[in-house]
C-alpha cells in the first residue's frame, strides 16, 4: 500500500474511532473549550456521510445500468425489470438516508 494512502486511512480511522474521552482531557489540561479540541468527531461524521452517498450513488447506477441492458435483450420482461429495478434503488436508498442521519448523529454539537 502507498504510503500516502496509509496515512490517509489511519487519519481517516482515528478520527471515526478516535476516542472523545481524551480530547476533553486534553482540553481540560490546555484550558482550551472541549469542542475546540473534538474536530475529529466532525471530520469522521462528515466522512461518513460521503461514504454512504458514494457507495449509494454506485450502486444505484450500476442497478440502472443492468436493467437498461436487462430490457435490451429482453423487451418482452421490461415491465417486471423495471418494478425490481426501482424496488431495489428504493431499498438502497433508504439505507443511505439512514447511514447518513447516523453519521451526521456524530457531529459534535454547539461551539
């Protein structure tokens, strides 16, 4: 694996798993507010989000893109294609709304 992509899943894995208790440790011992120091809570909600719309994103037009072709090679099946297709993106959808709202959950909150 390339160095700088290491690095960048390491940033990426401490700041989703990073633990808060410390940060507000720290700030405690800085004399900083606590929310000055959990920017990483943040950077992983927002990180988390994107994922999920991104994987949410492909695989809906990767549905889209097999069920045109499915429907080219058999008109006579399109009605029931297109009913499983729209189910299908719908089911991925709702799993990406929800995989945002719980990670946007760890946005820290206030100032």
């Amino acid at each position: 694996m390339k160095p700088i992509a290491l690095a960048t899943l390491a940033f990426a894995a401490l700041a989703l798993f990073g633990d808060t208790s410390a940060f507000a440790q720290a700030a405690e011992a800085a004399k900083v507010p606590a929310n000055a120091m959990n920017w990483g809570s943040g950077l992983g909600a927002g990180l988390a989000a994107a994922f999920a719309v991104l994987g949410a994103g492909l695989g809906i037009g990767r549905i889209g893109g097999s069920a045109v072709e499915s429907i080219a090679r058999q008109p006579e099946v399109a009605n029931k294609i297109f009913i499983n297709m729209i189910l299908t993106a719908a089911l991925i959808e709702g799993v990406a709304l929800f995989a945002v709202v719980v990670g946007l959950l760890g946005f820290p909150a206030g100032s």
